[in-house]
C-alpha cells in the first residue's frame, strides 16, 4: 500500500481502475452520448447535402463531424480517420470543390453542399487521372492516407487553377505558378507515415504536365 495526495493506492486498485477504464473506453458511443448530456437523447438536425452526386437527407447527432457522417452513416470508408484533429489530411474531401479536413467540420454546416469523397473521385473502371498517376508512380505504401492525399491533391491543382495564393508564393497578387515547390508547399498538410512524399510528387507533376 502506498499514498499519493491523500489517496491510499494499492497494485489491486490500480488494476482495478485499468479495468474500469478499458470498460468505459468499449462502451458504444451512443450509451456514452447519452451520458455526457445527463441520460437525455442528444440533439439531432435533419441535413441535406449531395455526396458524389447523390442526393442524401438524413437525421444527425448535432455533434457528428462531416466525416463520421460519411465514414458512419453513409458507410463511405474511403475518407480515412487519422487524428481526428486536423493535423494529418487523412480526412480530407472536396466540398463546394475546395479541399477541407472533415475531422473538423460539423455535418449540420453541409446544408446543401456538394461533397466528393475518393469513391465519387473516381473507380477502378474509371480512374480520375490523378489516381491514375498515383497508381502509376507508387504514390502510396500502406494507402491510409492515399484518399486525403487523392483529394487534396486535386484540390491542389483547382486552387492553382483559380489563382489562390499559397504561403511560398511572394507575389500574392500574381497567379500562382505550378511548381514542384508550390506543389509541396500546398500538400504539407497531408501526412504520410510512408513517406511517399517524393512519389506522390511525381504523380502531381505529371498531373500538373511539368517537370519536378
Ligand atoms: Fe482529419 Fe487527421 S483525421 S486531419
Ligand atoms: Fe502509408 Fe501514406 S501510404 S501513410
């Protein structure tokens, strides 16, 4: 027996606690929904929005980010959980066309927005042309983080495309130019453990049609 801050701590309670936690840690998530708001049922807003041109109107937890809607209740697994946090892309999809982490957006802001995940990119009988290169220049090892990377990479080409600046740029004013550097500078938010980096570059390059 030994005591910390007052409280007596034995090699029982601490296992005892360990297994308390790994019990709380299973619980489903709707039981453990329902506790964080006093055993009442949580909030929930009907939302519609297209999904890779499909129209969708569903019931939501107010609380359900943009990617557990799509991971969760429209079963499109493609878009991949990293963090959870906005810090490694693996969750990135097109809405409205721009590129955005759905880790970090709730589903009930997509009223009426138009959403592309990797399944609506392209498919194997009909690749879009950056999967097609990616394929082509092993942008990829393991491929968890290939969808985000897919989407903002095609992301990256229709930014260019409309002339908004990224931070390498030193003429904000001047349309950016598709450059290897400009092309790193705007993926740095995808992580891959891999590394494929230099890869995924090649396969943006020929994308972009120059040299990197
Ligand atoms: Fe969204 Fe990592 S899962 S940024
Ligand atoms: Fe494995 Fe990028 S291919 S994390």
């Amino acid at each position: 027996m030994d005591a910390h801050d007052g409280f007596p701590t034995s090699r029982r309670t601490v296992l005892v606690g360990g297994m308390t936690s790994a019990a709380v840690a299973t619980l489903p998530a709707q039981v453990d929904a329902e506790d964080r708001t006093g055993g009442s049922p949580p909030p929930k807003a009907r939302i519609s929005l297209t999904v890779n041109d499909r129209p969708r109107d569903l019931e939501v937890d107010t609380r359900t980010t943009l990617l557990d809607l799509l991971r969760e209740h429209l079963r499109l697994t493609g878009t991949k959980k990293g963090c959870d946090h906005g810090q490694c892309g693996a969750c990135t999809v097109l809405v409205n066309g721009m590129r955005i982490n759905s880790c970090l957006s709730l589903a009930v802001q997509h009223g009426g927005d138009e959403v592309i995940t990797i399944e609506g990119i392209g498919n194997p009988g009909k690749l879009h042309p950056m999967q097609a290169a990616f394929v082509k220049h092993d942008g990829y090892q393991c491929g968890y983080c290939t969808p985000g990377q897919i989407c903002s990479a095609v992301g990256v080409m229709r930014e260019i495309e409309l002339g908004i600046p990224s931070h390498v740029q030193t003429d904000l004013g001047a349309k950016p130019e598709i450059t290897a550097t400009e092309m790193r500078e705007r993926m740095s938010g995808n992580l891959c453990r891999c590394g494929a980096y230099s890869n995924i570059l090649d396969a943006m390059t020929e994308v972009a049609g120059i040299k990197a």
